[in-house]
C-alpha cells in the first residue's frame, strides 16, 4: 500500500499521549511511537505527526482551570501545555538521533489557498530535511468559529495539504465496530468500508471515547471522508502496541481501512474539496450530463436553485437534483446568481446592469466528485 517516498499522517490523540489519571505523560508511547516512525524511516516512508494533549498537559499546570471546558479557558492551557509537549517529542526523538519541529496552524490559514500553499511547501522542506514535523491546531489564537475542535479533522486537512497517501488515527478502540463494542458484546469490527459508505455508520457510534479528548469515532468518520475526497485512505486503529504502526499500515492487525471512491487529486483539486462551504447551487440535468461527463463550465442558463449564501471566490457546492456531483469557486455572489439564474449570457447584463460572463463555475475551478 506504501511505497518509498509516501507519505503518511498520524494523528495520535491525548489519550495515547497523557494518562486519564492525573494527566500524567506516559512517556512509554513516546517512546514506542518515535521508534515505530524510525523503522518507517528506513524504509523510504515520510511521516508528518498531528499531536494532540497541550491541553491536557497545561491541566497538570494550572489547576484553577483544569476543569474549564470554555474556549478561552482552554487557549489559556494550550499555551501552558504547548511548549511542555514539544518538548515531550524531542525528548522522544533524540532518544533516536532524530530532530522535530513543531506546525501550528488553524482553519483558517488552511481554508486559504496561499497559506495552504505555504503549510505545505514548510512540511516538504521539514521532510526533505529529515525533520519529523509535529502539527496541531493552534488553539492559543483560534476561536470558536474557526475551531476544528478535533486533531481528527486537522489531520485530514493536513493530508490534503501535503498529498499524504494515507492517514492513521490512533484510538482506544480496534477501530470502526458495527456497534459500540463498550456495551454490545455482539459488535464486530468493520475491516473495510468505503468511503461513499460512511454514512450509514454513523448511528453506531457515539460521542469523545475519553474526558482527555473532543473527538470520537463520530469524528474519525468525517475526517475520513473529508480525505477521501482527494482519493487519501485511512486507518482507524489502536489497542495494539504503538511501536507496531508499520504493521498498522501495511494491513497486518486488525484495523478499518475506509477506501476512498477516487484517485489521488492535484493539490488544487484537494484544496477545494477540502473547502467547500454549506451554500449549493442546483443545475438541470443538460447542465449536469455537461460537467460530469464533459468536464464542462457551469453556465447561468444551466443554474436552477441557489441555497445558502455566498460570495464571489467563495467555494461552493453544485448539486443535480439531490446528488451532489462537483465542487468549485462561484463566480457570482449568490444573490446575484439568483437573479441570472437560467439566463443565457446575453441576458446577464440587462438583469444585473453588469456582467462577469455567463461562467458560473469554471471548469478550471472546479472539482467533479
């Protein structure tokens, strides 16, 4: 499945990391976890960590807030636990001869086109340098509405990012169970699932698996499709010694694998897959047949409905029916596109007193799916 010269993203969460109990370091899976990576290391494998547990470390330091649970209470722990959980890692990696650096991003810099040109290209030179690159959310700066709230989510992002191959996310749990294996003994595990699949698992899982963590395998599902869009697979995989991340990868203890339904993307097919907002446009079926069948634009006279709101450059859904069949960067502001909807390019102006041609999406902006 990988080849020398993939990469790989691993999304280890705080509950791997640092202990339920008094949020103690469990300096054991550091260890085995940068030992893991060293043998992926020699066999021609990059790997770009997403770390969670500065929260939870910066409980153990500041107890008046260790039960907050606000935004703001939560920045103030991140920027205790942050440096004290670099510092974790390097102490771990050192033990190998092997350096780090630490990635700190939010949402929004990864939304944006340039700084997600600019994430990646610092994770490149990191890898080509030898550096293993430890990422996490930002969450000194970040605010509520830009939160992923889940390493999960983040971790998918970044793979996007880079063109990772694949993502591994570490968890309690063997993986994905067709119900929760806590209290139905009958669960069993889902080896394989694909990724247009998804959807129909997710009334089997619940909430966080521990205090420690905001995500789930609620999450993990939706990171996993988020990478699917840009034809990345995932692993959902734990209860087995961290130092066996290479047998995790290559399918040789148990684990769910979610496929995705495409090949790898172009990173600017990735970014806009990764970015779409919840606004969708609708288009008749001739429109529709054009796109996906032609790699045609979206024209105005092909426009039906408009939902949700938007702006020029915003990135926006394009659906056929109920079947949602690409994404792309609108041209129109949606209430514009509403007055032009299924006017031919001659009409556009006269409905608007302005025009930026009878493009609606552009081919060259656009992702089918």
């Amino acid at each position: 499945m990988l080849h020398r010269g993939d990469i790989v993203v691993v999304k280890f969460g705080s509950s791997t990391l640092v202990s339920d109990s008094g949020n103690a370091v469990n300096d054991a899976n550091f260890s085995a976890i940068v030992r893991s990576i060293a043998r992926l290391h020699e066999t021609g494998i990059k790997v770009v960590i997403v770390s969670s547990g500065a929260v939870a470390l910066g409980r153990r330091q500041l107890e008046p807030l260790a039960h907050k649970v606000d935004i703001t209470s939560k920045q103030v722990l991140a920027t205790i636990g942050q440096h004290h959980l670099m510092s974790l890692w390097s102490a771990a990696f050192s033990e190998i001869s092997r350096v780090c650096g630490q990635v700190l991003v939010t949402k929004a810099e990864l939304s944006s086109r340039t700084a997600n040109l600019n994430v990646r290209d610092t994770l490149y030179a990191m890898l080509h340098a030898g550096v293993v690159p430890i990422v996490n959310e930002n969450d000194s700066v970040a605010v509520d509405e830009i939160r992923y709230g889940d390493n999960d989510s983040l971790a998918a992002q970044v793979a996007l990012a880079v063109g990772a191959t694949g993502v591994v996310l570490w968890t309690d749990v063997q993986g994905l169970f067709t119900a929760n294996p806590r209290s139905d003994t009958k669960a069993t595990l889902v080896k394989s699932l694909a990724a247009t699949d998804i959807d129909s698992f997710r009334s089997c899982v619940g909430g966080a698996g521990s205090h420690l963590g905001t995500g789930g395998m609620i999450t993990k599902l939706e990171a996993a499709s988020l990478a699917a869009t840009g034809g990345i697979w995932t692993r959902i995989a734990g209860c087995i010694p961290l130092d066996e991340l290479a047998s995790v990868l290559s399918g040789d203890v148990d684990s769910t694998l979610v496929v995705p339904n495409v090949a790898l993307q172009d990173g600017r097919t990735r970014w806009i897959l990764a970015n779409a907002g919840d606004a969708r446009i609708t288009c008749n079926p001739g429109a529709a047949e054009r796109i996906v069948s032609n790699g045609a634009s979206l024209l105005a006279v092909g426009v039906g409905e408009i939902f949700g709101s938007f702006v020029r450059g915003d990135i926006v859904r394009i659906f056929s029916g109920d079947t949602h069949i690409a994404t792309g960067i609108a041209r129109y502001d949606a209430g514009d596109l509403a007055r032009i909807s299924g006017c031919r390019d001659t009409d556009i102006e006269l409905a608007l007193g302005y025009t930026a041609g009878p493009v609606v999406v552009h081919r060259d902006d656009m992702a089918v799916v």
